[in-house]
C-alpha cells in the first residue's frame, strides 16, 4: 500500500522557470507553504516568500542554512542551464546538484529531495522504442550528458542512504506559460507576430517526440514528493511518440491563422532535443510507484499554451 505526505514547507529551486512556476502553483494549490528559490525574482512569484541564490556559486554550508532557516521538508531542483562547452554545462546543470548533496546532509532535520533530470539522457533509440527506466543512457548531447551525470549524483547518493529522494527524468513540455527559448513558445510566439497576408515560414525536424503538458509534470513531482516509497528513478512522460509536423499544425489551428499562411518546411532544427528523431516514454513505472497519469491532452495544451504567450515574447531560436 502506497503512503503518502504531502509536504508541509517546499524550496522550490529554479522557481523562476518555466517548470519552476507551475511546480510552485502546484504545491501551493495542495497547501504546502513554497519557498522560491532562483537567481533572479520574478512576477509569477510575488506570493511566496522568495530567496535571492545562485545555486552554482554557492556552497554547501551557505545553502544549508539557508534550507534550514526557512524550515523546508522538501526541496525540489528545477534547475538547468546551458552553456557551448563541457565546462560551461557542468557549471550549470553538475555543480548545483553537487553543492545541494552537501547541504542536504547538514540539516537537522531529513529533507526529502526530488530532482528533475531529462529524458535526453538516454539518448537517440531506435524508433518504436519506449524509454523505461532500464534503458542504458548513452546521451548524445553536452546538455543531456551533463544532466545524466547530475542524475547519477543524486542517484548514487540516493542508493547510499545519504538522501530521501528520487529523479524524475521529464520528457518535453508544453502549456501555459511556455519558456520562451522552447520551440513550441517561440512558435506561438511567431504566430502571434505573424501578418495573414505576409504569412510565416516555419522549419520543423522530420521527428516523433513525447510531450507532456507541464502541470502534469508537476503533478508527477508532487506525487513524487508525497510518496515515500517512490521509486529512486521514474520517467514522465505522455507515453505518445507524436509527429512534430502534426503538433504545430494543431498549434496553427488553435492560433486562427488560415493554414494556408504558415508554410512548413521539414529540415534539421537546432534544440536540446537534437538527434532524437524518436521518443516515447514508457511511464508504467510512475503509474505503480506514485499513481501517476496525465490528464491534458496536447490539443487542450496547446490552446492554453496560446493564451498566455504574447507577440513579445522571444525569440525564435529553435
């Protein structure tokens, strides 16, 4: 039987994300006081109490007692980071995680850690495959090589008994409030922007890709957080492998531009998803550990996608 906490007082690390907003919602939403924790403040988080940290610069002790005067059970690590070079990835995405297991140990108290890592960490598979959580990572990216070793961190120090936690690697996401450098939230973007009569060229990879709507993925974390006895790794993911072709046209639909105004086109496209021309998560496992499934379907995503995301918002870069 599974048994579940909710936590009472969650830090919520990289607040002011994309994932971030709506893990902070979420838990607020099941009356858990958040705390936000990010580099820079950031309107959707004028109601929690907010921490000013860089979570790579910092070190272990200074984040310790941080956590520990704010009193958190939970912290959950939304964090990620880009970079050109090896360095610059590990700067972002390996260093936090390394300065987050020192600090957890020195609280007074056990805090339960959920950490966010990417589906990207397995690597391009065959298509048909479905990722479960047995599938060797062989990431092909600097992004998704540096997150595979800040999982493997936590994992380890999960496996060793020095922290309560486990990582969820997330496949894509879509919904409102979109970050803009996403392919989807620069598109809605675009499309926003757009004249009908001038209409719009848009460039997408000939690939099939799993996406979850983002307050879903949420929901995954706190199922997570509540679950005591979750499994060290899960998969989240719709468990749907969908034609990129097709899920921008639903996205022009839901915009109201005539079709016949965006012309795509079908070629290699630069983004964090690069070279994986097929994904479809295997989310059985997070149904048994935690009981969860999504609830949003892409078309209602998308629609709630559109209404948030403004012409100003940019840029276009995948």
């Amino acid at each position: 039987m599974t048994t579940t906490d909710m936590p009472r007082r969650v830090a919520v690390l990289g607040a002011s994300g994309c994932v971030g907003r709506h893990l902070c919602a979420a838990f607020a939403a099941r009356g858990a006081d958040v705390v936000a924790i990010a580099r820079r403040n950031a309107p959707h988080l004028r109601p929690y109490p907010f921490r000013s940290l860089d979570l790579a610069q910092c070190t272990g002790a200074g984040l310790a007692a941080i956590l520990a005067d704010e009193g958190v059970d939970t912290v959950v690590n939304a964090t990620l980071g880009w970079g050109s070079t090896p360095e610059e990835m590990a700067h972002s995405n390996v260093r936090p995680v390394e300065r987050l297991l020192a600090a957890l140990p020195r609280l007074p108290d056990p805090v339960r850690l959920v950490h966010l890592g990417t589906i990207h960490e397995y690597g391009p598979v065959p298509a048909g495959t479905s990722l479960d959580e047995d599938v060797a990572p062989r990431p092909a990216s600097l992004y998704a090589q540096a997150k595979l070793t800040a999982s493997r961190l936590v994992l380890d120090a999960v496996r060793r008994g020095e922290v309560q936690g486990s990582v969820l690697r997330l496949t894509n996401t879509v919904g409102p409030h979109p970050a803009r450098e996403s392919f989807f939230g620069a598109l809605a973007a675009r499309l926003r922007r757009a004249d009908p009569a001038e209409g719009l060229d848009v460039t997408v990879a000939a690939a099939r890709r799993d996406y979850v709507d983002v307050r879903d993925a949420a929901d995954a974390v706190l199922a997570a957080a509540a679950v005591r006895s979750a499994a060290p790794l899960l998969n989240i993911g719709r468990g749907a492998a969908v034609d990129i072709h097709t899920m921008v046209r639903t996205l022009i639909t839901v915009s109201g531009l005539p079709s016949e105004a965006v012309r795509v086109s079908v070629d290699d496209v630069p983004s964090r998803s690069a070279g994986a021309d097929w994904i479809q998560v295997d989310r059985s496992r997070a149904e048994r550990s935690v009981g969860w499934r999504p609830r949003h379907a892409l078309a209602t995503s998308f629609r709630d996608m559109w209404d948030t995301v403004g012409a100003a918002d940019g840029p276009y870069t995948a």
